[in-house]
C-alpha cells in the first residue's frame, strides 16, 4: 500500500503515529510532496516511522528542509531498528544549506538501507565518514546535482559505499573523466555506471575502472572520438549524441551498443565485437555498408521502418494518397454544394458582426423587398409591380434590377436593401428554388431574414410546389411553408382581386 501526504506543515507531539489505529499496518510506501521539515518535525517523524514495521519506501518530492541537520539522533537511535529500504529525494530545497551539519550520528540508521535517490536537489558532495557507513546500499542515484570534482574524492572515498553496484551521477558537474574513472575504482564492486550528461569535451587514451563494470553509459559527454579508456569488459556500452565519426574498439564482452544521433558513416567492424546483439544506429549519416561490416554472427534480427527501407516508395504513395484524398474531397464538395455554404457561411459571420438594432423608421425606404426568380420576372414586373405600385395609395417595392446599387457586392445589396424594406416578399416557384442566383446569393437573405423575424415574410406561391421538392439547403424556408400561411396566385381571373387584397392587407400588417 502506498500513502501520499501533501502540504503538509504542523508540529508532532510525544503521541504515536500509529495510536489507535488496528495492526497489522500495512502500508509499505509513504510520500511527502510539497512539505516543510524542521529539524524537531524530522527528528520525531524518523522516530516514530519506526513503529510502522511494514514500512519500506519513504520518498520526498518538492521538500522544503528548514534546519540545520542538527537532529536529536539520541532520539532516533533509542527509537529502534528501522525497516526502510529504499529513500528517494527529489527537488529539497534548504535555504539555509551553508549552515548544515554533517549530520553526524545518523550512522547506525543506514548502515540497512539498500537504495537511494537524492535527485535536483543541488548535492556537491557526501561527508567520507557518512558515505563509508551506507554498508548495505546497493543502488546510489545522484542524478541532476551539482557533484564536482574537487569534492568527489570526498563522496567515494577508499572504503565509501562498500556494496555498491549501481550509480548514477548523470547532470552533473563532472569534467574530467579520467579522474572520475580513477576515483570510481574504489567501488570494487560495481557494475553499472551512468556518467552521461557530464560535460567531460575530451577522453584520455587509456583509463582504470573496475572490473566488475559491465554497463556504462557515456551519451551527451561532448567526447569526441572513443579510445582505449571505454573498459573492455563492458557488456553494454552508451555512446549516443556525441558526434562520434567512427566507432574501432575492440570489445570482446560487448552484447547491446547504443550509437544513437552521432556523425557516423559507416558501420562498425563486427570482428572485433563478436558477440553484439543489438545495436542502434539510428540519427547518423550511414550511406553505404562494406561486405567486412557483416562478418561477424548472422544477424538474427534487424526491426527497420517502413519508411527507413523504402523512403522513396512511402513518400510516393503519401503523395498518391493526398491527391486521391483531396480529389474526393473536391467530389464530396461539389456534390453537396460546399462551396455555397462556404460562401453562405462567411457572408453570415460578416453579417453578426454588424450590431443588432432596428433601423430607425427614417431609413424605411421600401414597403417591400421582392425576392425572385429571374424566369419569373415577366409576371413579377408586368403584372405586380404594376398592381401595388399603382394602387391608391401606392406601395414602394425594391426590386434587384431596379434598385440595387451598381458595382456593389450582391450580397450587401440584399441586406441593405432588406433592412430598408419593412417587408420581404418571396415570390415562390420551381424556378426560385432551382436557380443559381438563389442559390448563391439569395438564400442568405432568407436565413438572415429567418433568424431575426419570422413576421416579416410574405409567401406568394406563384405555382404549386411540394415542400419535398425543395432542395435541403433550403431548409428554413421548407419549415416556414409548413408552418406559416402563404398566398397562392390563382388563375381563375376572378379570384385574383381577393388575392390583392389579401397581399396589400400583409404587406400594411
């Protein structure tokens, strides 16, 4: 089970951390995030921590330690025997941390723990006579700390870390790596070391390790060749993002060689690493391969892209694929008129752009704006607008051929014209709602029309036409037919004075 504690700021008394609660206890991690330590606060919590003996993981992230390190370690030494195992520390921030102690007298504490992780949190060194009583630490991680060395002859120091097998010093500030293998030696029983991320800019021609390393990790170490220094009894090796221009070691243990983003050309000679499983090369210049390059084993198994074996056919069929793509599209779009609600759309978004406020009843200048089909217009112009035009008294219409202002876009014709009318009349035929004109450009005024008052329309059906046989684009103006009473011209010569009627009482309401 495993505890997390967040913000976490209070004084703990003599009382037990575990007083009524039912054991056994089970919880084996426990996480402080984002908490501040006194000296007094951490002296009791170590203290009393040691009661919950399922407890194996203690781990600190974004810490604030407020003290001096000068914890009460009589205390924490009579509370017992701690069962922890593994510590991990990231980002701890100490302001005061040039008045820290050594923290001398916590030595019978960790002489049991096995692993720690003491990351981002601006280490430049570990106290000789501390660092030899981690007897039992198997796992050291130092990773992103500002470890030096001038003061890393102090941190592994003869007789230092006497279990150690893996070590992480990666983001620090290690320049030198001839004595950084030197001093590395002590660990006598080591066999993973990750030093990469250290600006080292140069490699001796022969370095000591020891020899119980068998991983080493050396990428982004600004190295620019290998030499005799890499051990050769590694049996992993890391030499990613270093420029590299060529890879002639021999390596007889080698099994995994990571060359990852270098500048390599060629491949390496397989005689002298013999028993290589895997190898990455990817991110280099390779352009060519020699047959002695694959002397060595047979290849048992090689995982390529697609893409890294056939570029040129891949980009040749993306390019197929896009045409094609596009090509539907366009098909796509003109079937279903994409191209008119592209046009209806932007013509609507410049149109809510414009404030919503009713003209003053000054800028009426029509009783009626005429909407309607350009096959339509002899019976329009011929006979409407002669009978409302002449009657008594007489009805303003704006019609397009009229009264439109040349030279300015269609679109804006309608709504200004539209706006100045206190009326829309839509003469409706087979015609109106199959024409391009409609389509195009008048439309939108319905839908603007539609959206802003429905009262304002008057329907005169010049022929009879099924709502099903309006095309779906014009969809409002199907719902409007079913729902809103319409005028239909009659052809019986005496009906057609009570059809003036009722058209000049609509366009008066």
């Amino acid at each position: 089970l495993w505890l997390e504690v967040r913000e976490l700021e209070l004084e703990i008394g003599k009382k037990s951390l575990v007083q009524n609660s039912t054991l056994p206890f089970r919880i084996q991690k426990l996480t402080f995030k984002d908490a501040s330590f006194t000296d007094h606060y951490l002296s009791r919590i170590l203290a009393l921590l040691k009661e919950v003996t399922s407890l194996q993981e203690l781990e600190a992230i974004d810490c604030v330690l407020q003290g001096k390190g000068k914890w009460d370690m009589e205390e924490i030494a009579r509370s017992g025997k701690s069962f922890v195992e593994t510590i991990s520390i990231t980002n701890i921030m100490n302001p005061k941390f040039y008045l820290f102690f050594d923290l001398d007298g916590i030595e019978s504490q960790i002489k049991e723990l096995k692993r720690l992780t003491i990351a981002s949190s601006r280490v430049f060194m570990v106290p000789c006579k501390l660092a030899k009583n981690f007897k039992s630490l198997l796992y050291l991680d130092f990773h992103d700390n500002l470890l030096a060395i001038n003061r890393f002859n102090q941190t592994i120091c003869k007789g230092a870390w006497p279990s150690l097998q893996t070590l992480n010093l990666s983001q620090n500030s290690l320049k030198s790596l001839k004595q950084t293998a030197n001093y590395v030696t002590r660990l006598s029983k080591l066999i993973n070391l990750d030093i990469s991320r250290n600006n080292f800019g140069e490699i001796p021609d022969v370095c000591e390790w020891p020899k119980t390393l068998k991983y080493l990790n050396l990428s982004s170490t600004q190295i620019p060749k290998v030499t005799m220094c890499i051990p050769p009894m590694l049996e992993v090796l890391d030499v990613s993002a270093n420029n590299l221009r060529e890879f002639a070691l021999q390596l007889r243990f080698l099994r995994e060689l990571y060359l990852t983003k270098n500048q390599l050309k060629t491949l390496p000679d397989a005689v002298p690493i013999p028993n290589l499983v895997v190898m990455s090369v990817r991110r280099n210049k390779l352009n060519s391969f020699s047959r002695e390059e694959f002397e060595g084993a047979q290849v048992g198994a090689v995982h390529l892209s697609v893409m890294e074996c056939h570029r040129s056919l891949v980009v040749s069929l993306i390019c197929v694929l896009v045409f094609l793509v596009i090509l539907v599209l366009v098909a796509i779009g003109y079937k279903y008129h994409a191209v008119w609600y592209l046009r209806m759309t932007w013509a609507w978004l410049q149109a809510k752009r414009k404030p919503k406020r009713a003209p003053p009843k000054d800028d009426i200048c029509y009783d009626a704006f005429v909407s309607y089909s350009e096959n339509d217009s002899d019976w329009v112009e011929n006979i409407m607008v002669r009978e409302l035009e002449q009657a008594c008294p007489p009805f303003r219409l704006c019609l397009h051929k009229r009264d439109f202002v040349p030279g300015k876009w269609i679109v804006d014709n309608i709504i200004d014209s539209i706006e100045k009318s206190h009326k829309t009349l839509f003469v409706l035929s087979e015609h109106f709602v199959q024409s391009e004109w409609c389509k195009y450009e008048l439309d939108f005024s319905h839908f603007r029309l539609f959206d802003e008052n429905n009262d304002a329309a008057i329907l005169v059906l010049l022929e009879p036409i099924q709502s099903k046989a309006i095309p779906k684009r014009f969809c409002k103006l199907r719902k409007i037919m079913n729902t809103k009473t319409y005028l239909e011209w009659p052809l019986e010569e005496g009906q057609q004075e009570m059809f003036w009627e009722n058209l000049k009482g609509a366009l008066k309401s």
